[in-house]
C-alpha cells in the first residue's frame, strides 16, 4: 500500500465514543437486547402502531413483547423450527415484530417478505418463495385470506415435495415457561438469523444470509455513530422487511431501548402529512426515509397543514436507500425550516442488504457535506471541484464516514487494485456487518470473498460506484447501470434530473435513463418518461416535451436521446426502497411491453427525432 489509494478506515475510538453495553449486560444478540429490555424496561413503552397512520393506536411494552415473541416461538415448537426457513406475511404493525422475535427465539430463520398485495408484489413474493423455500409460513388471519394466491404460483417444477406449514399467530396465550437471559435456548451469534433479500434494482432479489452477528453489529455501529445511547423517541413508515426499515426501525429502537412509532407504507403515501403529523404529535428526535419522501412532502403538504406541524424535536432524519439529491434536501429544509426543522438533522448514509444495511454515515450535528464537481471530469472518472461560477457542474450529497471498525476501499472493478483520491470504482467493504453470502448462490465468494493484495481479510463487492475525496464517501451510481456512450461514462440519475426538469408535467421521479444497442451506432441512450396523471397530452404536447428533454440533455450533458417513451404514471417498477428499476425498466423496452402513453390522438408510438 502506497498511502494514496482511496480508503477509508475507521478503527474504535474508546475516548469519543460510549459504545453501548446495554448497562454492562453480557449481550451478544438482539433476542438477548429485548428479554433485557423485558426485565430492566418492563413497562416502558417499545412501540406505538398508528393503525390508521393517524389516531388509532395500539401500544406495547417491552415485557409483553416479550411475551408474545415467547408465545410464537412456543407456538413454532411442534415443527421443530431449529434452522428451518420461516416465511413472514404481516402488514407492518406489532404483530410483525412479536413474530420476528418470536422465530428469533426459536432459533428458525426469519425470511422477511411483505402483503401479496397487487400484482408486482405478488410477483415479487412468488420469487421470494421459489428461491427460499420456506418450510413454514407465518401468518396473521388477514394475510390468511391470501393462501390460494400466494402458492397459485407453484408448479410441477418447484420441487414438488415442498409444501410449507402454514401457521396463524392471532389471539396468542402469553403464559408460556419464562426464559431468562442464561437459557441455553437463546439463538447463538453465528447461528443465521434472517434471508434478507435485496432491493432487486438491477437483478433478480437475492437473499442475503444475516447472522445474529451481523445484526447485533449493525446495531452496535449504527449506534456509536447515532452518537451512543441517549433520549430518543423514533417514527418509522418504512416497510420493515426492506432492510432500512427492519434494522432502523425495528431492531435498532430494541438495542438502544427507545420508543418507536410506526405507520405504514402505504398510509404514508397516500398522505405523507402522516409523517411529520406523527413526528410532532409524539416529539419525536429520530426517522429515517429515502430521498424521494421529502420531494414528496414538499409537493403534498400545503402551507395551511405545514403550519400545524412542529419539528423542533427532530435531532436526526437518517436517508439513504437511494441517491441523495442536494436540491431535495434543500427544497425540504427551505420548505419546513419555518416550523422548527434543521438541516443539521439531515444524515445521508450508505449502505445495503448485503452489509446488513449500515457502511457510512454523516457525523451527528453536522450540516451535510456537498460538492460540486466538473461534469466533464466525472464523465471521465473522476472528482475534480468546479470553479464557483462552472456552469457544467454536478453537485453531489457526502454519504459520509466508515463505519466503526469498517474498512471502505475504492477499488478499479478490473484490475481489482486499489485507485487514488478522487477517482471512481467500485466501493468494496469489509467488517463485521458484512453478511455471510447469497441463499443457494454460487457467484457468493466473488461478491463476499474480494481480496485485496496487502490488506488481511474479505471483502464486499457492493456493485456501486463511488469515490472518496477528503475522507467523504461519494457515491455516483451502479456499475450495472452505467451508462457509456462514445468512451464517456453518463450516470442515469444525473440525466434522470435534467430529464425531468424539462418540463412541468413530467412526473417527479419519472425518468428512467438506460443504454440500448443499435446495430449500426452501438450503445445509445433511451429514457422512458411517465407523464403526470392530472396531465392529458396531445401528439404536439408529447413533441414539445420531447424538444424539450432533448435540449437539456444536449446542453447540460452533451447527449441526445435517440428513444424517449412516453408513458401513463405507474409504469416505471421502483424496488421496496423506493429506486427506480432501471434494468427491469430496459428490459420492458426492449421487449415491445413498456406501456405507452395514451395521447388524445390515439397515437400509442414513442415520439424519436
């Protein structure tokens, strides 16, 4: 090693940081944090489901979440549930928490999956069930109701002696035999806890396999860099079978012992006013969200109901799971700084299922770094800083520090070596949040087992692209989704904003950017563009915002589009965590099944030039 090449390495710092030690227990796994929550906190209040995501709610202590999490696993006991794949389908709620622990407890393996609810879930989850397949699904009586379609997907080829146990957890007696923090019952921290699969942005989901150890260190790490253990009062909406939403707002809380509000999916979408309604209602000092939830505040919420929100409690808004845009963080702090927010509460973060969810992360109390960077230099690949009044420049949002005891490297995804300050790879990441493998994946030791010559250990191929200046993490983007044309490096998300920009009625986060080949001029760039739903469009109309996106996209980057499909909103498929599906998007293209926008003179054709 030089002393030049891009990395990051950030060891145990005992002065500044209190690592917690759940009051100086011998805790070694999250099953551990919640029975001593359950003895030492046993009437504090572990969360608060907001049924409606408004007025109704149903609140539990740490000691009968215990109970009931005992119950389940006393219920799994007659299957011998030891090692066994256990398939969950719960809406988010209490219920879904009591069960996790519950198979925790029973030392199965928790397979996080959410509601048939739709068709790309349903889709979604037969593909979870035919790469996991679970002995054992559990279930309340509502996701009951869904048993024919859930398994309608089974066919003569799916090993035709599988056949999962279904079970319902309703109406649970909690008077089974007390387990206390010595039973040898307790899972081990290398016993594997959870198939957490992935997001699926470029591929197929795959499922991570998570120890108790990765997820007892994921907590640990997150926590020394949430700054150790004080007052929180948490509020999640994110679905918690996505990784951020499962560590961040469901274990988490359970390590640190802090309350937790949570709503669900779905009702913050159909009014993200819920959001910051529950983060005031219940002062609540920490949330996490992906980026484009605050475009989705800021568009949603009137002026009139912003002034009856009061965000002066709000300490930490972590966000991640996606690119973090500077002007989305700006426009949300411009828009709710007059009802107490501060943007020193905004904490852009890195991370992945395959990491558990946690890599790096912005100090606490620090305003985000951003940067602007010469947009010819990043075509090139590399960070070079543009000149104050540079026009042709991109701004791009830190996503901060290394981990506790993580190393990040930055590394050529060809060579495998190492690269310098400023220039862009791939990230590799190595430390104990790193998960064990893929589910019955044979590709695993070529993603886990990285080597680096002159560095002890294993490490991670995150498939993300990124560059360190300064000690900061910056990523750009996948490597899968990079997009070449003429020997210079495009990353979609920056056409995807100029793209969107063009014109008003363009729906916010409705650009795809992909690279398509064409026989005759190789590699070319196409966008598939959904039109807002209130918007109704004529052939003219589509040409004009055709003109438009085509401008933009030659003056700001220096590429025309040779494809641009218009269509109706919901077409573009987005990952759980809220990111676009580029490759699927592709995909769709190029197979003729993209839907087309329907203009009003019943012309279906993409608009080309």
């Amino acid at each position: 090693m030089t002393g030049t090449e891009a990395i990051i390495r950030k060891p145990i710092d005992h002065d500044n940081h209190i690592v917690p030690s759940l009051d100086g227990a011998d805790v070694n796994t999250v099953v551990e944090a919640l029975c001593y929550r359950a003895i030492h906190n046993c009437k504090q209040t572990a969360f608060v489901h907001l049924t409606d995501g408004e007025d109704n709610e149903i609140l539990i202590t740490y000691e009968t979440l215990w109970g009931k999490a005992r119950s389940i696993a006393h219920l799994l006991q007659p299957y011998e549930p030891e090692g066994k794949r256990v398939l969950m389908l719960f809406e988010t709620g209490i219920q879904y928490v009591a069960a996790l622990f519950g198979i925790f407890l029973s030392r199965a393996v928790a397979v996080p999956s959410f509601p048939p609810v739709g068709s790309r879930a349903l889709d979604r989850l037969h593909s979870i069930i035919k790469d996991a397949q679970p002995e054992i699904i559990l279930v309340n009586k509502t996701m009951s109701r869904y048993r024919d379609r859930v398994l309608a997907e089974k066919t003569d080829s799916d090993a035709s002696d599988h056949c999962p146990v279904w079970i319902e957890v309703d109406d649970l007696d909690l008077q089974t035999p007390r387990i206390t923090l010595d039973s040898d019952c307790f899972p081990k921290p290398e016993d594997l806890a959870l198939i957490q699969y992935t997001s699926g942005s470029t591929s197929d989901p795959k499922g991570v396999l998570l120890t108790h150890a990765n997820l007892f260190s994921n907590c640990r790490t997150a926590s020394i860099w949430m700054g150790g253990r004080r007052h929180r009062i948490g509020c999640s909406w994110l679905p918690p079978y996505h990784d951020m939403g499962l560590m961040g707002g469901i274990l988490q809380p359970v390590y640190e012992g802090f309350k937790t509000v949570l709503l669900s999916p779905g009702h913050f979408v159909q009014r993200p006013l819920r959001w910051l309604q529950a983060i005031s209602r219940f002062n609540a000092t920490i949330t996490i969200a992906p980026n484009f939830a605050f475009d989705l505040c800021v568009e949603s919420i009137s002026e009139d109901e912003r002034s009856q929100l009061n965000l002066t409690s709000l300490e930490d808004i972590y966000c991640g799971a996606e690119p973090i845009r500077k002007a989305t963080l700006d426009r949300f702090n411009d828009y709710f700084s007059p009802v107490g927010f501060h943007s020193t509460a905004f904490g852009p973060c890195y991370g992945m299922a395959e990491s558990t969810v946690f890599v790096s992360g912005k100090p606490r109390g620090t305003e985000p770094l951003s940067i602007r960077v010469n947009q010819s230099a990043l075509t090139e690949g590399h960070l070079l800083l543009a000149d104050n009044n540079a026009t042709q420049a991109i701004s791009l949002v830190s996503s901060g520090r290394a981990a506790t005891d993580h190393i990040i490297m930055i590394v050529d995804p060809d060579t495998g070596h190492p690269v310098t300050e400023a220039r862009i790879g791939e990230i590799w990441v190595q430390g104990t949040n790193v998960g064990a493998g893929y589910w019955q994946r044979a590709n695993s030791t070529a993603t886990f087992g990285a080597s680096i010559e002159g560095i002890a250990g294993t490490f991670l191929r995150t498939g993300d692209l990124g560059a360190i200046m300064g000690g900061e993490l910056f990523v750009t983007g996948r490597l899968k989704d990079l997009i070449i044309i003429a020997g210079r490096n495009h990353y979609p998300q920056d056409l995807e904003l100029s793209a969107q920009s063009a014109d008003p009625r363009i729906r916010n986060n409705g650009v795809v950017a992909f690279s398509i080949e064409q026989p005759d001029r190789g590699e070319v760039l196409a966008l598939a563009v959904e039109i807002q739903r209130s918007e109704k469009c004529s052939q003219a109309q589509l040409e004009e915002i055709h003109r438009a996106i085509t401008a933009i996209l030659v003056r700001h980057h220096g590429i025309s589009p040779e494809e641009i499909h218009f269509c109706p909103m919901g077409t573009i498929p987005f990952t759980t965590s809220g990111k676009p599906q580029r490759q699927a998007t592709k995909r769709s293209f190029i197979e003729g099944s993209l839907r087309p926008y329907a203009v009003s003179d019943k012309s279906n054709r993409p608009i080309n030039q």
